[in-house]
C-alpha cells in the first residue's frame, strides 16, 4: 500500500468536514471497531503511523513459500469471525488447519513428545510421572482460591496440577501465546476462562465439562476446541479485507500519519493531531476517539491530552498514563526458515512444537507452518517459524540476523533432524510483542478506564486489555464498535 492517503481523505480534512469517530491505529483491533462503526452508519477515519495498515499481521510469499511475521493463525472461538468474513466477502479464501495440525509437540529429555489429548493417550504418554496423572484425580477436590486473590499462573498450576505439568505443559503453552513467564503472569488477567472455571465450578476438571454445556448453548468454542483457521494468501487477507471493506464504503484509512497529541474541545468532541512521513502537521476533529495502539503509545497521548473542562481530571489522566506504562510488553524475533523437505528428518506431522525452560534451549518453540494449513509450500519444501525470546530469555531477541539464524538452525538440526542451510531465513524483529498481563493487570486497565469519566467520547480498543489473540480482538473491536455507537446516540445533535 505504501505511504498512500486512501479514500475521500483529502478532501474531508481540507473542508473541515468532522468525522464522527477516529480510529488511531490501524492494527486488527482498531481496524474492526472501524468496520463495524461504518456498518452502523458512522463516518470513521483511521489514523496508522506505519506506511502499510494492519498491525502486526504481515503475511508475504517468497519461491512461492508463504510467511507469517506475525500471527500465523486465530482461533474459531466465536462465531463473530465467521460473520465478519461474511460481511467482507472473504470466507471463501478462509483455511482451516489440517487435522494433522491439531497435534502438538512439547520437548523433553531433547525429544519431541506429542501433547495428549485424550485421557487415553494422557495415562500412557511419557510426559508426564504417574504421580502427575494419578494427582490428577485430586483436582476436582482441591479448594478454590478466593475471588479477589491476583494469583500467578504458575501458582494457580502448581496447586490445582502439581510442579510437572506446570513445567511440561503449562510453562511451554504460556511461552507460546504470551512469549511470557507464569511466574509473573495473572492467571485472572491471562486466563479469565480458567480461573472462572475454578470459581464457578470449583475446579477444571468439573467446569471442563459442566463449561462445555454451557457453551454449546452460547454457541461458543473453548480455544481447546476451537480450530485454527488463516486464509490462503495468510492472515493479512482479513486486515487488508478490512481496508477494502473501510474504504469502499466512504470510510478512510490514512497511512504515515502518527497521531501526535489528541485534545478535548470545549464544546465537546475532539481535536487530534498528527505528523505525516513528510513531517507535515495535520489537524482532524471528531465526536469520539479510539486509542488502538500499544500501550506505550497509549500513555504518550493521555499524557499530553489537554482537556479544557475542570471536572478533576488531570489526575485520572496521569494516574492513566503511568498505569499504560507499567505494562511490560515481551521482545521476540522470528527466523522464518524454508527447507527443501528431503532436509528435515522429522515427519512435520502436526501444528509444532514447543519448548520448557526446563530443557534449557535457546528457542521458544517453531511452528510447522508450511504443515498447518494447505498452500503454504509445495510438498518438496518446508517452511518453519521459529521464536526466539520473551520473557524467558529477553537478551536474546536483539541479537544480530546472523546469530538468531544460527540459534534456530542449531536447535532445529538436534530436535527435529534438519541438515545443512535452508533455502532461505526471514528474521523478523518485534522487540515489543506481546503486553503481559502480569499482577495488578487488571487494576492498570480499570485505571486507565477510569479516565473515560473525564474524557467523554474517549475510548480505547488493543490487545494490552481484553485478550491478546487475534479473536479477543476482533470480539474487543465489536464490543468497542458497539459502546461508541451507544456513545454518539446519547450525544445531543449538532
Ligand atoms: C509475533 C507475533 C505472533 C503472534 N501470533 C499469534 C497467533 O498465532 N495467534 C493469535 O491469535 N495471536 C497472535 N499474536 C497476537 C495478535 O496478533 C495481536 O495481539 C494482535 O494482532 C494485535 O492487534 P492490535 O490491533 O491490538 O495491535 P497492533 O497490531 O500492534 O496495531 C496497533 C497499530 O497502532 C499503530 N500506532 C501506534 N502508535 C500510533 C500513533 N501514535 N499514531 C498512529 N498509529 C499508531 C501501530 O503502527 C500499529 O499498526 C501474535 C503477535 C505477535 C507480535
């Protein structure tokens, strides 16, 4: 797309003509709310500093390979997806993951070991000690931890499952979506679903079966059951589909243009500024305002927000900012390799594999993407993403190309049997990934919810709050998309 002014941009910002809503931040979450506010009859802009909207899902070919730098898959946890690529026109170009893909691999003892996943397959596999499989018959008996607890993760593991799944199951899981340490991560901020299950039905075991009635009637899948899905050409169909959808229908995606200060007008709405890749000042205005960035991008515009009524808001706004900047996010790299299959030993089998600090690795885990879904390499090539880093091993991502290649094609070459170079590596760098919802989560995100008293019209819609996967944004698009509409019709006409 390039550094592209799109849409009927120009003219509106040179007649002054005020949009109802601007979106900043052209990311999956910010793009949503967008769409689903145009479907409501609003006139939306969004804002995007990078030249190319979408965020951080990247998909491209190369030798006719497909690549993912960012997500490489979502999960089918509700049916809004379904309704969103319906409404796009793009659920034909959807792929769901192979059934092979449904098997997942953790390292132990520098061996792959699938994941069970039945209880059959659970009593006979060498990954866990018959103390863990036997514990488990405590788990339904274990108390439940008060509701106002802030229990880690791992604390919450190891006293409902014990030490070894923690660290064979759980550890390697939590390294794969969050790139995060259990040790640090609120299991009521990472994982509501699993500490609602605890509370409302006194342990998992029980709420994984009384949770699954009660999520057929809701039409709702766990990510357990759930199937992976992305789209033939990779998951940047749906964000570039956003674009399109945005666009044709008089709503405006402007790229290169990082929003700088946003402001509060006296007689309600708001004024936002922004600096273009030419480094000239613009100027919008609008009723509402959706902050859809990072979080530290976030705490740099409440900072500077000026609000020109004295309702006592200065404080919350400060309070706000710093609560956005307490948000850790994890540093990851990527080394996208592609192999000529006769190099690799390994079946490839399945989804991939992940990595326990335990085994004392040097990667994260890496995904046999060109196994997950069809059309991603021909059957002579192979395609894997490996990733390197989080919390486990910060340093590491910042390492030179050469380096991170070298990390990668080690590892592989003793897990998985790969011999020699590959055809080609991609690195891709995200030294900001994923935001960890670590302690005291909750009470940053209700802190900087709180400045919404003071600032009418302002909302916020990104992955540092309501889930960090791709179908929590989309589900967080909507619900945002819908809570501003409520907003606009409770405004007096202008
Ligand atoms: C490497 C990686 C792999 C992942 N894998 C998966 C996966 O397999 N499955 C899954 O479900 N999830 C995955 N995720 C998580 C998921 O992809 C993200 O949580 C989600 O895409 C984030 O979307 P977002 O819109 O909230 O944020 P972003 O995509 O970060 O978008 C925010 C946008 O705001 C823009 N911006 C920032 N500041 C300004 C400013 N001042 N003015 C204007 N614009 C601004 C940025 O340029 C950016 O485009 C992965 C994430 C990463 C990083």
């Amino acid at each position: 797309m390039g550094n592209e002014i799109q849409g009927a941009m120009m003219s509106e910002a040179i007649t002054g003509m005020i949009d109802e809503v601007i979106v900043v931040g052209a990311g999956v979450s910010g793009l949503v709310a967008a769409y689903r506010l145009m479907k409501k009859g609003h006139r939306v802009r969004v804002l995007e500093a990078a030249p190319q909207a979408g965020g951080v899902m990247v998909s491209g070919r190369r030798d006719g390979m497909l690549w993912e730098s960012g997500p490489n898959s979502g999960m089918d946890t509700t049916p809004l997806i379904n309704e969103l690529l319906d409404s796009l026109g793009i659920r034909e170009q959807r792929a769901d993951a192979r059934k092979i893909a449904d098997r997942r691999f953790i390292v132990r003892g520098g061996r792959l070991v699938p994941l069970p996943m039945s209880p059959l397959a659970f009593l006979s596999t060498p990954l866990f000690s018959a103390g863990t499989k036997f514990g488990l018959l405590r788990e339904p008996f274990i108390a439940r931890s008060s509701p106002e607890s802030d229990e880690s993760v791992a604390a919450f593991v190891r006293r409902r499952l014990g030490s070894e799944f923690l660290d064979y199951a759980i550890e390697p899981f939590v390294a794969g979506i969050f790139a995060g340490d259990p040790e640090q991560l609120s299991v009521q901020a990472a994982f509501p679903k699993l500490f609602a299950l605890e509370q409302r039905y006194g342990g998992l075991i029980r709420g994984l079966i009384l949770g699954a009635r009660e999520r057929k009637r809701q039409r709702e899948k766990s990510k357990n059951n759930a199937r992976s899905f992305s789209f033939n050409d990779g998951m940047q169909t749906l964000t570039d589909a956003l674009v399109r959808g945005l666009t044709a229908a008089n709503g405006v995606v402007e790229t290169g243009v990082r929003v700088t200060a946003i402001a509060g007008e006296t007689e309600g709405g708001w004024t936002v500024h922004g600096v273009r890749g030419d480094e000239q000042e613009t100027t919008y205005r609008a009723r509402s305002v959706v902050l859809a960035t990072p979080a530290d991008a976030a705490a740099v515009l409440l900072a500077s927000l000026k609000m020109p009524w004295d309702n006592g808001g200065a404080q919350a706004l400060g309070d706000a900012a710093q609560a956005l900047r307490e948000i850790p996010y994890a540093p990851v790299s990527i080394a996208i390799s592609a192999w000529r299959r006769e190099a690799v030993t390994h079946s490839l089998d399945g989804f991939g594999f992940l990595v326990p600090r335990k085994e004392n690795k040097n990667i994260l885990g890496t995904l046999f993407s060109s196994s997950m879904f069809d059309h991603r390499a021909d059957e002579a090539h192979a395609v894997l993403t490996t990733f390197i880093g989080g919390m486990r091993q910060p340093e590491l991502p910042g390492c030179d190309d050469g380096a991170l290649r070298e990390m990668a094609e080690s590892e592989l070459a003793s897990l998985i049997g790969v011999k020699g170079t590959p055809l080609w590596t991609k690195i891709s760098r995200h030294p900001r990934a994923i935001p960890q919802y670590t302690f005291g989560h909750l009470d940053r995100v209700r802190r900087v919810e709180a400045v919404r008293k003071h600032a009418p019209g302002l909302f916020f819609c990104a992955n540092w709050r309501g889930g960090i996967s791709v179908s929590d944004c989309i589900k967080n698009g909507y619900q945002t998309a819908d809570d501003i509409d409520t907003f606009i019709a409770s405004c007096p006409a202008s």
